[in-house]
C-alpha cells in the first residue's frame, strides 16, 4: 500500500482506477513528473560531483526512453526546458558536499513515497507547485501524502516547497527559468525595468535558461538570491506529528482502505464525475473511448515488469 493507490482510491469513488493501477501504469509521463523524478535521482544518490547536472540527465533520460504525455509540439525543446529546471532545483536543494536524503524503508508492506532526512529523525516531501497560499498548504497537510507517511513511520516532516509558476507552451514561467537579459551591458534581472529616464530600459530581453549557456548556473542562482526571490519561491514548512490517538486512527484507515482493494474481484464500474478534474486520469481513455476496454501493452507497462514505474510522485 501507498499514498498513490489511497489517493486514487478516493478521487475514483468506485475505486476502479487504484484497482488498475495495481497491476499497470501509463508508460506515458507527463513534464513534471520527469522532474521529480530527476530530483529523487539527484537528492538520494550517495555521491557525484554535480548533483544538478544529474537531474537533467535524468530528465533527458526519461524523455528518451518514455513518452512524453504533452500537446506541445517539440518534445526536445520541452525535455530540455525541463533539463534545466531539474538543474536548478536540484543544485538548490542539494548543494556541493551534503548529504543524501534517505529512502524511507518499508514498514508493513507500506510503501514510501517521500524522502527520510539523512539523521533519520524525520520525514521530508518536495512540492512542487504553480503557487502556493494557506489552502494549498492545508490541502497537503490533509494528504495521504502527508498524514500516511506521518502514520506510519512516527516522524514528523518537512515540506520543501518549490514554487515553479505556470505551465504554458512547454514552459514553466518562474524567474528558475526565464529571466532579462541586457545584451549592452551584459546584466541579468528577474524584474523587468520599465523606467523612462533610463536609456538601457528598452535593451531587456526575455531569455529561457536553457538558451544561456553565456550565463553560469552560479550566476543565475546568486542574482535570485540577491533579489530576494527565494523568500517567495522556495519555502520550508515543518509539520508537527499528530498525537499518537489521530495516528493509530490513520493506520486503521490505511487498513480498512487496503481490504476494501483487496476485495475487488472485478474491474468496479466507472466514474462519471471526476475523470477529466481536478487532474485527467491517465486511464480516462480506456472507459471513455468507442469501445470500453482494460489497460494492456498498448500504452501501459506492467508495475510487475518494470516496477521502476510505479513512483508516481
């Protein structure tokens, strides 16, 4: 069991959708996905020399070997925009000579999907989100995300929030990677000037990270650091552990949700509802196409064959 398969289990009310993905996951993966999983590369791997360079390799690995699941017509373009967020925040997160964050063994068959601190003496999730306010942040405390993992380990955790903006025509639009560029003077912003009595204001020039390599990664950090720019996106909120009663009682739903799968004898019917919001379900066209039918070899992998998959974070 895990926070995925609970998660699924409540936003498909007949519980078709954790029952597929059991035994099949899409072999398409969205931009963002590819990102985390970049980070879980970079952010656990014991030693490398440069753990940003790791996570966009990885992201270009991904888009090698899966395919990207995006309307965006340049797929190249869009892994290594991706690439290069991945960098960045993985350089952000894990800096030069720290230490690896720990995967969290498993407990009662129970599946981790968040990170252990290097000490062992908490719990740690990365978010990243478009933007971030107090009902987001609620809505991940509420998670199985959050509380699951809480249950079942007895620790409390940390949130590394990593605001990353809108997603637009394969760009994710964050000073993490679009700045201004002033090709007179050879100057960086994140702030575009708009200021009539200087002659340079007209010179500034959108720029994508990506399309830099003038530009050190060091450079672009430090200038979002000297303007003040990580304050709002990239934030750290320290979760408090329930009391021992609202864990135990989490453990029990945990419990009672499992046997709920486990009696699934059939494919459960349908929802009508909830396919295409809050998030498309990946297995929306399946029971919605001319002839209904179960995940198979086209479009899907089994988690048996290639468990590396299963991660859905």
């Amino acid at each position: 069991m895990n926070a995925d398969l609970l998660t699924s289990l409540e936003r498909c009310a007949t519980g078709r959708k954790a029952h597929w993905e059991r035994s099949w996951r899409p072999i398409a993966i969205q931009p963002l996905e590819m990102v985390t999983e970049a980070l879980r590369e970079a952010l656990q791997r014991k030693e490398h020399d440069d753990y940003g360079e790791l996570a966009g390799e990885t992201v270009i690995g991904l888009a090698a070997d899966r395919v990207i699941d995006s309307d965006y017509s340049d797929p190249y373009a869009l892994a290594l925009h991706h690439a290069t967020l991945a960098d960045i925040l993985a350089t952000h997160l894990r800096p030069k000579g720290s230490e690896a964050w720990l995967a969290p063994p498993e407990v009662d068959g129970w599946q981790s999907w968040c990170y252990m601190a290097p000490d062992g003496l908490s719990l740690r999730r990365v978010i990243l989100v478009r933007d971030w306010d107090d009902e987001r942040l609620a809505a991940e405390c509420h998670s199985w995300y959050t509380l699951g993992e809480m249950a079942m380990y007895e620790l409390p955790m940390t949130f590394y929030v990593l605001v990353i903006g809108q997603y637009r025509s394969g760009h994710r639009h964050s000073p993490w990677t679009k700045g201004w560029w002033n090709p007179r003077g050879g100057r960086l912003k994140f702030v575009k000037k708009r200021d009539k009595q200087n002659p340079l204001a007209g010179s500034w020039e959108p720029i994508w990270r990506e399309d830099c390599a003038n530009i050190s990664r060091e450079r672009w950090m430090d200038t979002m650091v000297r303007e003040g720019l990580l304050k709002d996106l990239s934030l750290v909120r320290q979760i408090a552990l329930p009391e021992k009663s609202r864990l135990q009682q989490i453990r029990d739903d945990i419990r009672r949700n499992e046997k709920r799968m486990l009696r699934f004898t059939e494919t459960p019917p349908k929802v009508y509802s909830q396919c295409d919001w809050p998030v498309p379900c990946p297995y929306r066209k399946l029971c919605w196409g001319k002839v209904e039918r179960e995940p198979d070899e086209k479009g899907f992998v089994s988690v048996t064959a290639f468990p590396a998959l299963v991660r859905q974070t």
